[in-house]
C-alpha cells in the first residue's frame, strides 16, 4: 500500500514538472542572439516568432538597464539600437547599419535623440567597450494591447576592437585601399604626394579623396573601379592632368581623416607607383637645346677639319702636276736648240 502510494506521488511530481516545462519552453515565441565582430560591429539574429513578429522588436540594452513597462514612456530607460524582429529574423542586422548616407545621418539625429554616451562616436557608431544584453519586446499600444518582452535577454560584451589602412597594389596595375574599423559619419581616405603635410581641415594638397563613413571595411581600387564619388584636387599627379586616369610615377601615401572634426584618423601609408619620374616641360627645354648645340658643333667641326685637309693636298698634287709640265717644256726647247 505505501509502494502504491509512493508511486502515484512521484508519478503525479514527474507530470507537475513535465508540464512545467512545456510552459517555460513555450513562454517565449523566439529567442536572439547576437555575435561580437572584430571590428567593433555586431550581428543581431532572431529565431522563431513565426507566429509573433508584427510590432516587435530586438532592443539592446546596458547591462544594468531595466525594462519597466509600468512606468510612462517618457520616463524609461531608451534602448541602445532597437530594430523590427522579421529583419533580425531573415537575413539578420549588421549593426552600425551600413547603408546609411551622410545626408540620412544628419537627419537622423534631429528627430532620434539615440542615447549618445554608451556610442562611440554619435549616432549609428559601435558600442563602447562593455557588458550589454538583448531582448525581443512585443509593443501592442497600437492594438490596445500590453507591452511585453517576448524572449529570454542574452547577454553579450563588446570588447576594444583595432583600425587598419592597406595600400596594395594589384596585377593589372591598379591600388587597392582597404579600411577596417573606422566608423565616423564622416571619415574619407586621402591620397597625397609624400612630402606634402595632411591637413585635415582642408583639402590643400589632396590628389585623390573619397568617403567611407560607416562602413565596416571598405575596399577601393585606383583607376580600375575608381566609381563616380571619387574626389580629384591635384591633377597634376595625374596622367595628363586628366580624371580617372592613372598616378604618375613617384611616392605617395594614403590616410584615414574625419573631415567634421578636423582629426587625423591613421597612420600614414606610404606607396610608391613604378616607373621613371616624368621631367617638366622648363627641364626639357633646358636640356634639349643644350644637346642639339652639342650635337651640331660636332656635325660642323669635323666636316670643315676633313675639308681642309682634303683642299691642301689637291693644290699640292696641282703645284706638282704644274712643275712637272714646266719642267717638261724646259727639256724639249733645250734639246731642240742642241739640234740646231
């Protein structure tokens, strides 16, 4: 009787946590995640909410940041990046967004008001360094409905990530740019001459420019796939002086600057493209003349010296010839009057 009993207790306990467990793994319709990048990005992915996805969200949080519903919306705590669930959930969300333009970031900061302190460098910029998490939260004001979290919060922490700037070149002649980290609304790759100072409060001196603002690697070839939002400023460090065409021979470097703040970003990276340096039209004219007249004093001066020599042997070979022909003469009247 008491094996029956203690049975039927520990099969009725084994159904109680049975169900709860079904209850617990049905609570929430999905889950996130998110994956730290090295180069200071984020990937968000959700899964499931085939069922629920229509106003909902994945928000990222401060560690210690609390989500309180009760309390009025002006009052909560905003979160960090907030993005619909049925993008996370198709092809998943690169944060700092990369398709964001400069005209859009402007604007974007008028009417968003993002919480500026915890990003790096103002709005669509990495996180600093530190402990965050995320969670899917349903808003139903729309419907009348409660707001509510719809998934479990995972956690995540954002380490210091590095910058890089590479110069290479490639087969058909052309350099490769490659940029890695460099998030600022406004950072452009510059190509100088060596010797020639950066200012990044101007373009003075600039031969090539162009934009990269938020992504998070950029990858530009010159001349081959230059594209149309290419900057030209020195063209005289170009082939003919001409757009799109290639650098002239000699030594250059490129660098990352933010063009907003006036701030140097890199490193510099020096570059060199083959071939003989062009001379300047001033150092040919100078040159040229120079063996031209060399060139016909030679061609003059050695004719005239074989001219002369050839003349004083031809009178000579004449003044004998005229000797001869006297001496002749002299012979035959002196034997003629011999004769007589």
């Amino acid at each position: 009787m008491k094996r029956m009993i203690i049975l039927s207790f520990c099969s009725v306990l084994l159904l109680i946590l049975f169900f709860s467990s079904q209850v617990n793994a049905e609570e929430y319709p999905g889950s996130v995640e998110v994956t730290v990048n090295d180069n200071g990005s984020i990937f968000i992915k959700a899964y499931g909410f085939e069922e629920k996805s229509f106003q909902c969200f994945v928000e990222i949080y401060q560690k210690e940041d609390v989500i309180d519903f009760s309390l009025p919306q002006e009052e909560r705590i905003k979160p960090l990046i907030a993005r619909e669930i049925t993008e996370a959930r198709c092809d998943g969300i690169l944060y700092p967004n990369q398709n964001y333009t400069r005209k859009f970031y402007q604007e974007m900061e008028s009417w968003m008001d993002p919480r500026v302190d915890v990003l790096t460098d103002g709005v669509n910029s990495p996180l600093k360094p530190g402990e965050y998490y995320a969670i899917a939260v349903y808003d139903g004001r729309e419907f009348d409905e409660p707001e509510e979290i719809i998934s479990e919060p995972f956690p995540f922490e954002v380490g210091e990530w590095s910058t890089s700037l590479q110069v290479e070149r490639e087969e058909n002649g052309s350099f490769a740019f490659e940029t890695k980290g460099f998030y600022s609304g406004y950072s452009n790759v510059r190509v100088y001459r060596q010797g020639t100072v950066c200012d990044p409060t101007t373009r003075d001196g600039v031969v090539l420019t162009w934009a990269i603002d938020f992504k998070v690697e950029s990858r530009k070839t010159y001349p081959e796939g230059c594209g149309t939002d290419m900057g030209y400023y020195d063209k005289s460090a170009l082939v003919g002086g001409l757009e799109t065409r290639p650098l002239k021979s000699g030594k250059y470097y490129a660098i990352v600057v933010d063009e907003q703040k006036g701030e140097i970003l890199s490193d510099p990276v020096n570059f060199e493209v083959p071939g003989e340096p062009e001379q300047s039209p001033s150092a040919t004219a100078s040159a040229n003349p120079t063996l031209v007249h060399t060139l016909d004093a030679q061609a003059t001066n050695k004719p005239t010296h074989e001219r002369g020599n050839q003349g004083r042997i031809l009178l000579y070979v004449c003044l004998g010839a005229a000797a001869l022909v006297v001496a002749a003469v002299v012979l035959v009247l002196m034997k003629r009057k011999k004769r007589k």
